[in-house]
C-alpha cells in the first residue's frame, strides 16, 4: 500500500525566514494531494489540495510544489510569522478505479517560528 | 454552514473500560471517516461510511472496536475494552461524496487509557 514519508519531523525558524518541508510517496497512481495545519487542539485544517504534476501553487504565505516523476510533494512557508507555529501534514490519495477520501498521510512536521 | 462536530472532546479510562465517540458530520456529506491519530503520528484511517454503509474497515481492530452510522448521519465510534496502546486521537471527517477529495476534520476526541 501507499506509504508516505515526511521530512524533517522538527523545524525551527526564524520571523520572516522561510522554511521547507517534503514528503516522498510511493504509489505511483496517487492522485491527489494535500497540506493540512493542525493547531494545538484543533482538527486538520485545509491549507491545499494539488493534482497536477509540477505545478506550483501559491497560497497565502506558503507556496506548494508537486514532483509526480520523483513522487515528491513539498511545503514552503514563505516569511514566516508566529501563526504558522503548528504541526503541518501531508497526505496522498490515489486513484483506484474512481477516486475515494482514503487519505494516507505523512507523520508531520511541528513548526516552531521563534520571533 | 456548522462543521464537523465531535463529542467528548476528551475521555479518560483504565484499561478494560468502554468508551464511545459521537460524530455529527456536515450537513449533506454523505461520506463519513474515522482516523486514528496517536501522539506525534499522522492520522491513520479506521473505518468509513457512504450513508449507512461500510465501505472499508479492514483498518478497525474488529475484536474490540465497532463503528456505526444507522441514518447515514451521525456516527458512533466505540471501543469495547480499552487498551493503552488505544491512547490516541480519533478524528471524525466528512467529505460531500465518496469521491469528493476534500475532506473537511472535526476537532476530535483525544483518549488517555490509563
């Protein structure tokens, strides 16, 4: 089955640095991707879905980047600031057969941004 | 439009107890999840539902855990004989069909077996 791997499981950054986080999957028929945030507390937030190879996409205050030919997602926070202290996780969904929420996702990062 | 909605949000026992979790999903999403997440690990997919019916729980230890959704609305995770190795927390998804890709998390229920 599809496993993800996510690197680094710990980062620490500066105010206004940016920082980078990858995840490497292995089911080459994995078709959607994603970047959630999770907050102490809280349920997994949202932050972006992809599907297309190579392709950036640009939030806010992060930009997402998909690598289908070495089967690499990443994550980079841009400036970043003391709300994006949180646990960030990817997660992979393939295709089989039609598409399904079955979701497998990487172990997570837990972001710290000192000020 | 309210989201996800999970109860308790904590729950602590000994082992051998029994313990439920309720989860109400969005309004009009039929596809219904539960992940497992322990300390400092992703979530890991327990069971899920379209309306009534389960779809895969090859994922739920099926000796202790049942899960359930009778209406196709709200759903019941429960462990039968709790375990430490059960601490976790159990997060409720819900996705407007089966084969939405966005699934939209609730809060969660965060276990301590003792």
């Amino acid at each position: 089955g599809e496993q993800v791997e996510q690197r680094p499981p710990h980062l620490s950054v500066r105010e206004g640095d940016s920082a980078v986080i990858i995840c490497t999957y292995t089911d080459p028929n994995s078709y959607y991707f994603f970047w959630y945030k999770q907050e102490p507390g809280a349920g997994l937030q949202l932050l972006m879905k992809v599907f297309s190879s190579t392709e950036i996409n640009e939030g806010q205050g992060f930009t997402v980047l998909l690598n289908k030919k070495d089967k690499q997602l990443s994550l980079n926070l841009t400036a970043a600031h003391p709300g994006d202290s949180a646990v960030y996780f990817c997660a992979v969904s393939a295709w089989t057969g039609g598409l399904s929420g079955k979701l497998t996702f990487g172990e997570g990062t837990q972001v710290t941004v000192i000020s | 439009e309210a989201g996800v909605t999970q109860s308790p949000r904590y729950a602590v026992l000994q082992e051998g107890q029994a313990v439920s979790f309720w989860c109400d999903p969005i309004s009009g999403h039929d596809t219904l999840y539960w992940y497992q997440q322990p300390r400092d690990q992703g979530p890991q997919l327990l069971v899920y539902f379209r309306d009534e019916a389960v779809i895969d729980n090859s994922q739920l230890p099926s000796d202790r855990f049942s899960a359930v959704r009778p209406k196709g609305t709200n759903s019941t995770l429960k462990i039968q004989s709790a375990k430490q190795g059960d601490t976790a927390t159990y997060l409720c998804a819900s996705s407007r069909d089966i084969s939405a890709e966005t699934l939209y998390f609730g809060s969660g229920t965060r276990l301590t077996v003792l």
